[in-house]
C-alpha cells in the first residue's frame, strides 16, 4: 500500500513537469512561430544574393552592363542553373529611361521598369515582396566596381516559399519533441535516484523493523540531504526504542 503511494506521487511530479515544460513549449512555439517566417525569408533572400553574385562576376567591362545579348544569356543560363526560379529579370537604365534588359520571359524584355523594381539600384540594398501573382519577389542590386548598376529580380512561387518555412517550423517542432523526450526521461531517472529509491529504502527497513521487531537493524542511508537527516533520525529513534525494550525486560 505504502508502494502505491509512493508511485503514485512519483507520477504527480512527472505528471506537474510535463505539464509545466509542455506550457513552456506551446509558448516557445507560438512565440517563434512569425520568426522562423521571417529567418527563412531573409536566409533566402542572403542566399539568392550570394547567387545572383554569381551574375556580377561575369561582368568583365562596363559595356557589359549594357550588352543586352549578354545580360540575355546570363539570366538564361542562371535560370537553367537553379529551376526554382520562375522568371529572371533584369532592370538597367535604357534611352533615358529604365527598362527590362533582359529576361528569363522574352515578352517583359524592353519594357518599362516599375519604380519599386529599381529601388536596388538607388538603395544598394536586397528587397523582397509577395506580388499579387502569388510570387515572391526578390530584388538585388548588381555592382560595377562596388557601384550598384543594375537591379535584378528574381521571381520564385511563394508555395515555395512557403513550403521551406513549414518544413523549418516542422523541424523546430521535432527539435523540442526530441528535447521534450530527453527531458522526460532525465526527470524520470534523476527523480528516480534521488527520491523514490530513498523513500522505498526507508519504507522497506521500517517494515522490516515493525514486522520482525528488530530494533537494532539500521537504515543504510549515508547522504547529506533530507533523505540521510531523516534516515539518521529514525535510527536515533530505533536505537532509543531497544534501549527501553532493554530496560523493560530487565525490569519484567
């Protein structure tokens, strides 16, 4: 009965851990949920510069930049090198205006470029916007010399996107169930070793000493914490009972 007992607390403090790590988690959760978003949008974006940087280097000569047969067959070829893109573009200054260069989509080619498509250009800065079209754009500005002369914008589908941001929400998922898991089991072993094996010990010599009647038996607890206290008062209490068990008998 008293093992009962025992167990059944063990699995009130297990029962309160869980309960309190599980609030935790939920919280940690909802908490991280609009920044993992935003991590894997700008981890995507930082990427798809480091790419599109790729562009920048084959630029040789600054007649380069206006060599539209060759900004042509750049995008074509970055294109082909990552398929995830859905359309290349790339904007430069054009008779007076700015205007699509070249494209991935033949159609945009020689056409007017939209204030916010050239804002790279201006800023030096990487941007990136949903569109109505269910795309994500993404805008970065291409260097001559460390100057900023061209913008080019990088079209991908934002099921994609998407799609990477809930695989790393899945993953932050499965980070913490793993966590919670360990955790348990740490729980249960540290509670296991410090507390439960005590008590049973102190359980199962106090049977021993109010069914057999031996006064003199010890319980072999030598820690310093409330386990050892307790188990030296106890033999302090035994040790006092033989003695009037003694006296008595004697005095009979």
């Amino acid at each position: 009965m008293e093992q009962k007992r025992i167990v059944s607390i063990q699995i009130k403090i297990l029962a309160i851990s869980a309960a309190v790590f599980v609030l935790f988690t939920a919280a940690f959760i909802f908490g991280d949920f609009f920044q993992v978003g935003r991590f894997v949008q700008d981890d995507y974006l930082n990427n798809m510069a480091e790419r599109l940087a790729l562009i920048e280097i084959s630029f040789f000569e600054e007649s380069d930049l206006m060599n539209e047969a060759k900004l042509q067959s750049i995008a074509e070829k970055f294109a082909e090198k990552f398929p995830e893109v859905s359309r290349l573009n790339i904007y430069g200054h054009k008779e007076g205006e700015y205007a699509v260069l070249a494209s991935t989509d033949k159609e945009k080619i020689g056409k007017e470029a939209n204030n916010e498509d050239i804002i790279p250009i201006f800023s030096g800065k990487n941007t990136i916007s949903e569109r109505p079209d269910a795309t994500i754009e993404f805008l970065v500005p291409l260097r001559f010399n460390e100057k900023p002369v061209l913008s080019a914008g990088v079209y991908v589908s934002s099921a994609l996107l998407s799609q990477k941001i809930w695989d790393a929400r899945l993953w932050n998922a499965a980070i913490l169930a793993i966590g919670f898991f360990v955790f348990l089991l740490l729980s249960v072993a540290l509670l296991n070793f410090f507390v439960v094996r005590p008590v049973l010990r102190i359980v199962k010599d106090l049977n021993m000493i109010s069914e057999k009647g031996d006064l003199n038996h010890k319980i072999e607890i030598k820690g310093r914490d409330e386990f050892g206290y307790l188990a030296k008062t106890i033999n302090k209490f035994t040790a006092r009972m033989a003695v009037l068990e003694d006296l008595k008998y004697n005095f009979l």
